[in-house]
C-alpha cells in the first residue's frame, strides 16, 4: 500500500524501481533503544556496533535491564570506549525511565508529537534521536527526520535542489515530503537505502 503512494511522487518513483520493499518493525524495551541510539550518534555504523557489542559484554552478552545499567559505574563506560558525555546520557536515560515509570506500552500510546516531547525531555536526546525511536523502534509511518543529514543529501541529489540558504532548503524539504504522507517514514528507509545501496545513482 505505502508503494503505490509513493509512486505517485515521479523522482521518488525512479529509486523505488531498484530497490527490495522495506518494512517497520515494532521492538521492545526502548530505553535499551534509546541508549543504541545514543551511542551511534556522529558513528559510522561500523564503529557504532562495536562499541554496542562492547556494552552487551558488560552484562554478558545479555540485554540489560534498566536497574542494570544504572549500577554500571560511568566509567565502565567510559573504559569501554564511550565518550564520557555519552556514558552520562546512557545513565540519564535509565534514570528518566524509572523516575517516570515510562514503559514500552505507555509509549505506544503516545502520539509521535508526545513521544518527541517527552523523550527529548533527556539530557542527549535530540528531536533526531526521538525520531529514530520513532521509526526504527516505535514502527511509526508518518515520521520524517529533515534533520538528517543522509535523507538531505539524497533529496538534494533526487530532486535537483540547488537552495543553499538552510532554512529555505529545509522548507523544501518539507514540502516535497508532504505528498508522502502518510507513509514518510517508509519514503525515509528509500532514501537511506538507496544511498547506501547506489551511491545516489540513478
């Protein structure tokens, strides 16, 4: 269903011809979510799962759970290769979780404007963070991360975009993205695919 919306945008229409049918899926305990995604910000995807393989080791290679990792001093973290602002956030997160008794089902039944509200609540959670929650964790449809840099460079090259004033191109960006509602989050996991998977070609 969501490929027969978004064939109807001709430039996005072009990449989805190559490319396999993507899918959401919902996962559990999302503060552990969270904590991944704080570790992967500014990482290659490489580096990033190395240093997540790194914190599951800690536990013995077990997903650990919020009490868990509240118990693990920083620098344990901090040993392990985690930056120590990032060893912080693993911890305020943990803490946010508990003190606010959030759990996996209380966040599904937020709206995605609720969730970013709340989450962005976090000392090292940005609207970018809670998105990918959103997407990759939540299964949400409707999201569309503007502030990535990878889904800016495939729309720049797609849609032959030459505005260099950011706000404007931001504006842009939006607009175009628009017509993929209510499915952007789909049209996000086609853009990323296929700079991954092409190098932007078309």
């Amino acid at each position: 269903m969501h490929r027969a919306h978004l064939n109807k945008d001709l430039k996005l229409r072009k990449i989805l011809r190559s490319l396999d049918e993507v899918v959401l899926e919902q996962r559990s305990k999302i503060y552990l979510r969270l904590c991944g995604s704080i570790v992967s910000q500014q990482l290659s995807t490489k580096v990033a799962a190395v240093l997540y393989h790194r914190f599951l080791n800690l536990y013995g290679g077990k997903e650990p759970t919020i009490t868990q990792i509240l118990r693990t001093p920083q620098t344990s973290f901090h040993s392990i290769g985690f930056s120590k602002a990032k060893s912080a956030y693993v911890h305020h997160v943990c803490d946010f979780f508990a003190a606010n008794r959030i759990t996996d089902r209380k966040l599904a039944a937020m709206s995605d404007k609720e969730v970013i509200t709340l989450l962005t609540q976090i000392k090292g959670v940005g609207r970018w963070t809670a998105e990918m929650i959103l997407i990759f964790t939540l299964a949400r449809e409707d999201v569309f991360p503007v502030d990535d840099l990878g889904i800016q460079n495939a729309m720049i090259q797609l849609y032959n975009l030459t505005e260099t004033d950011k706000k404007k191109r931001k504006e842009k960006l939006l607009s175009i993205a628009e017509k993929w509602s209510p499915y952007r989050s789909y049209a996000s996991l086609y853009l990323w695919n296929w700079k991954d998977s092409t190098g932007a070609r078309i």
